[in-house]
C-alpha cells in the first residue's frame, strides 16, 4: 500500500518575510561592516541602521553607513517582488525612534518582471572584486542599462572612459591614499574590520579578499594599524584605476540621508546588473571620503550635484565571498 505524504505547511507572511531578510544582509557595505538591523511587524518590515557598526573617521556623518543600508532596502524589496508580494515602501518614516532607514509593507500580489527575476538571481554572484581586471571592454548596452538604472532609483552615473580622466581621477585616489594612511584613527579604525582568512567573524575584510594567503592574513590587522602604508596603496590603487576599462562615479542631486538611501539604491542595481552580465566591481571612495578632494571630483566630472561612490567596473577572476551575518544576528 503507498502512502501519500500529507502536503508540506504554506509558510506564514512572517517567514517568508524572515527568508526576505537572509537576500537583504548579502547587499555590500563599506569595509563589509553589515550595518543594518530589521524588524518584523506583522505584514511588514522595518529596516535600521545599526550604528555601532559606524566608522565615525572615515564617514563622521554616516553618509556611507546609509548607503549599505540603501543597499541593503533594494535586495529586500527585489526579493519580496520575486517571491509574488507587492512593496509599499516609506522612507525615513515619521516617528519617534531614531535610525529607521524604511518600513518596508506588503500590498497585495505582485507579478516580477523579467528584469526582477535576473537581479535577484544574480545576488549570490555579486562580489566586490579588488583585483586587476582584464582589457575587456564592458558592453555599451549594459553601461546604457546602468545609466537608466541610477536615474530609476532617484540617482545618477558617470561613466569615465578616457585615459586622460582615468589619469586624473587615479591623482585624486592616490591623494587620499596618502592622506588617509597617514592618519593614525583611519588607520585603527580600519584595522578594527580586517581579520585573518581562518576566523569565525562573519563581518569585516577577510585576508584572502586582498590577496593574503592564511599565515599572513592572521597579521594584516596589526599591520594595517601600525604601519603609514599611504604610497604603496597609492600606487597599487593608480594602477588599478587606470588599467580597468571602465571607471563610474554615482552620485545624487541632494545630499541629504534620503539621497544617500537613492544612492545605495541605486547602487545594488547596478553591481546586480553588472552580475547578471558577469562585470566585477570594486571601490575606490577616497576622494570622495576627503571633503576636499570631493570638491575636486565634482569639477573633474563636471557633475551638477555630489559624488557618492566610485567604482570601478570590468571583468576579473572569479573570487570568494565575503562572509555575511546570520539572519538571526541582525533581526531584533
């Protein structure tokens, strides 16, 4: 006689939204530092920045703390949609409590486009890639695809091809290169994220992410706070910015934390987007950490509003992913 298994249960709203949750926490952050918490209500979910996870030297105004948590709000409302919910989404809501980014609700059914479905796939394959890329051009269509993207979610991108802006952009990191590793609290405070390629933290810079094989890495940190490193990043950094064939500045029209949200929006976008078409993605924000030297991005680019990340984009070996915090770590 055959037995026939009863159906499995349906998940509650609730748990799926939990599982919604576990694609949000794979969006990038500065240094990896995953500073974002949730909080479900019924039907809904809250998303806040976790503060104690701020780097007070290099983003005194959590300018960059924000973005992750834009970043983060775009893979947890694209995973709601692919799994059949609409979104309803407030930003900064009003109220009492400090740090909520958004209230994240659920409106009914929904029906994911084509387009949902390829970015959300392509989460797990997103990777911040911090070596040399090959000559491959990126595809025109993906980097016309990537301005429609930024003007989506309320931002914008410059694309630098040139080996004159290259060459003049690489000025402006190497600048800050030396300006930042010069300072003793940048320093310290960047060690605080690098750990060795064998630890149990799920958080942070991991040696082999930089290349740093498991005995050294277990020394990085000690290395990254003692030592003024500034000219040899710079020069590592001039490198890889002139030898990648594609540079991006994204930026807002506003600079305020609801622009910083549209920018961390847009920026999941478009690395999901540069993943479905297999393009890397790497940062190079110095000189838009350095007040000063932000100025002089904008004039170089002749941008009407304010740099607030700077890529660069191309096609490079396949690396590990970064670890990533339990579900259970950041829900409240």
């Amino acid at each position: 006689m055959t037995t026939i298994a009863p159906p499995k249960p349906s998940l509650t709203l609730s748990d799926r939204l939990l599982k919604m949750v576990g694609h949000a926490v794979m969006a990038p952050s500065g240094h990896n530092t995953q500073p974002w918490l949730f909080r479900l209500k019924p039907g809904q979910v809250e998303l806040l920045a976790d503060v104690s996870r701020a780097c007070p030297v290099v983003d005194p105004c959590n300018r960059e703390l924000t973005i992750s948590c834009g970043a983060a709000l775009f893979h947890l409302k694209l995973a709601i949609h692919c799994d059949s919910l609409a979104t309803m989404v407030r930003i900064l809501p009003p109220g009492n409590e400090e740090n909520v980014i958004a209230r994240v609700m659920v409106a009914g059914p929904y029906a994911p486009s084509d387009d949902e479905q390829q970015l959300f796939e392509a989460i797990p394959d997103r990777r911040t890639n911090r070596f040399p890329f090959t000559k491959q051009d990126v595809d025109p269509q993906l980097q016309t695809e990537w301005i429609n993207d930024a003007k989506s979610e309320g931002a914008w991108i410059h694309l630098i091809h040139s080996d004159r802006e290259k060459h003049a952009l690489a000025d402006l990191i190497s600048e800050g290169d030396r300006e930042q590793a010069s300072d003793k609290r940048f320093r310290h405070e960047l060690a605080k994220w690098i750990h060795s390629n064998t630890s149990s933290r799920r958080d942070g810079i991991p040696g082999y992410s930089q290349g740093i094989g498991d005995f050294a890495s277990h020394f990085g940190w000690l290395a990254v706070r003692t030592f003024d490193w500034g000219d040899g990043q710079a020069a590592k950094d001039r490198q890889l910015a002139e030898g990648s064939p594609l540079l991006a500045v994204i930026g807002t029209n506003g600079d305020t934390p609801a622009d910083w949200i549209a920018c961390g929006q847009a920026l999941a976008k478009i690395l999901l987007r540069g993943a479905a078409w297999s393009v890397d993605a790497s940062y190079l924000n110095q000189p838009i950490e350095i007040p000063r030297l932000r100025t002089k991005l904008s004039k170089l680019i002749g941008a009407n509003g304010y740099p607030q990340i700077l890529l660069r984009l191309g096609h490079g070996r396949e690396v590990k992913p970064t670890p990533r915090r339990n579900v259970d770590e950041v829900i409240i």
